[in-house]
C-alpha cells in the first residue's frame, strides 16, 4: 500500500494526530529538553545532536519517506482543546504480506503524562492500523519496570505476550523487554478443538 499524496491526520477524543513538520521544531524541541529526565531512562540514548534543528530536519524527511513508501506512520500528538504538541507516536516497522503487522513505539511529554493523552493515542492509531491500512497486528515492548508503559498498552486492549532478551539499548545498556500485541481479529486464548 502506498501513501504518497495522502493526508494523513486521525482525530480522537483528546488528540490531533498528525506527521511531523517542520514548523513543530521549536515546541519539540522545548518539550524532549524539559522531559529529558523523565524519557531517557525508558529510551536509546540520545545522539549528540538530538535536539538540533538538523536532526529534526532529518527526523521530518525520514517521516515523509515512510508514510509515503508504507513503511512506517511517525505522528505528533496535539491536544485537540490546546492545540499544542504533547507527544509523538509511530507505527513503525510495517510488515506487509503474510505478516500485515507494524510496531508501536511513543513518548509523551513529563507534564502530559497520566492524563490519558497516550491511550487515546494508542487507541486511535491502532484503530487506523486495522480499519484503514489493513494491518493484523500491532506490537510493543517495554522495559518491564515501566509500569506506566504496561498499564497503558494493557488499557488500550493490548495483551503480554512474553519476554525478549537484550531486544534494544536503552540509556546505553541492552536490555530485555516485555512484549504486548493487539490483534485486529483476537483469538487468544479460544480454540476450535473439542
């Protein structure tokens, strides 16, 4: 499935989502800054130039190039009464043939945590990821200790499903993660077998 000359924008509850572009640097830029103690425990470590303009600029074209090859769908989430940037989810990793599955990775920012921004946004990208690309599987990891992260992908209809080992760097270290997925057609659990 291509995306070229799509528009891509999902409407929530809570949420405006939509790509990045360039004009959001300056509020990304301020929110990752004043959030940087409370992301980087749960993230890769952040390259030297993390919160340049150049790297944004990247991070915008890397953004364009996905949704318009399918491989991925990297958003912004805006609060639909504020208007202004609170996170960013990506549905990334987009497998398609016999695997139709995509890979779920987000942050929100320090001062918009726990107030249902992210499970709004999870909800709503998964219910793209099933109704309009067509996927059959969504999946997230987490480090195990960030109850947060669990709690919001189990509220949002995604279940455990075990553990990988060493499965990304985070904060400079290899570390395991529990994996959840949500599947469009949820057989866990049931059997045909009498």
């Amino acid at each position: 499935m291509i995306f070229r000359r799509q528009k891509v924008e999902i409407h929530s509850d809570l949420l405006v989502l939509k790509p990045p572009g360039h004009m959001d640097f300056p509020a990304w830029a301020a929110l990752r800054r004043e959030s940087a103690d409370f992301l980087k425990p749960w993230e890769p470590s952040w390259a030297s130039d993390h919160l340049s303009r150049k790297a944004f600029n990247n991070r915008v074209y890397w953004a364009q190039r996905s949704i318009g090859n399918g491989t991925a769908l990297p958003l912004f989430m805006f609060s639909a009464a504020e208007k202004g940037l609170v996170g960013a989810i990506t549905l990334d990793n987009i497998r398609r043939g016999p695997a139709q599955a995509g890979t779920l990775g987000y942050w929100v920012a320090q001062r918009y945590a726990r107030q249902g921004y992210m499970r709004d946004a999870i909800r709503a990208v998964t219910h793209h990821a099933f109704s309009t690309l067509d996927l059959s599987r969504i999946e997230a990891a987490c480090l195990p200790e960030n109850a947060a992260s669990r709690g919001v992908l189990e509220g949002a209809g995604f279940k455990y499903e075990g553990v990988a080992q060493s499965y990304l760097q985070i904060n400079g270290r290899w570390r395991n993660h529990v994996l959840y997925a949500n599947l469009r057609s949820d057989r866990r659990g049931r059997t045909d077998v009498g």
